[in-house]
C-alpha cells in the first residue's frame, strides 16, 4: 500500500534523479505512467498494433540506455520521450524492411479479395478469359492463386519459385487485370 502511495505521489523531478542513479522501479513507473499516451502516439505513425508495441519497446529501451543524455534544462521528460518515440516510429517507417513488409501485407489482402466460394464462379463474368490474356507466368501464379486457393507462400514452395517473385507476379498481374476489367466494363 505504502508502494502504491509512493508510485502515485513521485514527482517528476523525483523520477527523473531516480532514473539518473539507474533504479529500475523508477523505470516501471515510468513507463507505467508514460506507456499508454507514447503509445497512441506510435501508432497514429505507424497505423499498425505490432508494430507500435515493437517500436515502444525499442523506444523505452532507448531511454533506459541513453538516460544519461536527457537534459532538464531543454525540457521537459516527456518531451523528450515523445521525441525518441515519434523519431524512432517515422524511422521505422521510412525502413526498406517495414516498406517490403507493408506491400507484401497489400498483395496478401489484394489475393483474399479475389478467392470465391462455390456459389460465385469467376467464369461466370468472363474473368476466365480476361485471365487469359496475362503472360504465361503471371497467368500461372493467378491460376494458383484465385482458381486452386494457394496462397503465395504454397505457390513459392510448391513449384520452387521465390516468394519475392510469386509477390511481383502476383502484384503485377492484379494491376493488369484491374486494367483490363475496366477496359471491358
């Protein structure tokens, strides 16, 4: 209870000498007072969950390690909080690897978009024909995709063709189809 008391009463100015001395309760109470407002900020970056709860972690880590740096006299701790989260969430974004990771998200949800049921038939609207005119390795990975209901990552294992290419294919040929449905509608 005394601990309880103590967490809602610590001052600013408290936590930060007890940060400075390297207490890792202070830390806790840190990010329990912290977490939730940075993390709403993440995440208005990166308009993923996952990848705000991975950019936070990175980001309070960073704090912990780089404590040392923070000056009160250029403001306050929460501003220099923000600062290493939205720094640290708009570096995340401009990353090659969150980049590929996003596209590949869009394909995948792009294929899902395509898959019909039994009581929807594509070749009932022509896309049988419209399919045809693809070239013979983007129909290929269409065909698997939309008509048999392999998924990317089947397709690259199955007929030993890298994931990143059965992704460009794929990507390629939706772009031709949405071109060519709009041709023919």
């Amino acid at each position: 209870m005394a601990e309880q008391r103590t967490k809602e009463t610590l001052t600013e100015e408290d936590l930060v000498a007890r940060l400075r001395d390297r207490d890792s309760s202070a830390m806790s109470q840190l990010y329990d007072r912290y977490s939730p407002t940075l993390y709403g900020i993440v995440l208005q970056i990166v308009k993923n969950e996952n990848v705000a709860e991975d950019v936070l972690q990175e980001a309070f880590i960073k704090i912990w390690v780089s404590f040392d740096k923070y000056d009160t006299s250029k403001g306050r701790l929460f501003t220099w909080m923000l600062n290493i989260c939205r720094n640290l969430a708009i570096d995340t974004i401009r990353s090659k690897q969150y980049r590929v990771s996003n596209l590949s998200q869009k394909i995948e949800a792009e294929s899902r978009v395509f898959h019909y049921t039994d009581t929807f038939k594509p070749e009932h609207i022509g896309m049988r024909e419209i399919v045809d005119k693809l070239n013979p390795e983007q129909k290929q990975i269409i065909d698997l995709m939309y008509f048999e209901g392999l998924t990317q990552s089947e397709i690259a294992d199955s007929y030993d063709i890298p994931l990143g290419t059965v992704k460009t294919r794929a990507r390629s040929a939706v772009k031709l189809l949405s071109r060519l449905f709009k041709g023919s509608a």
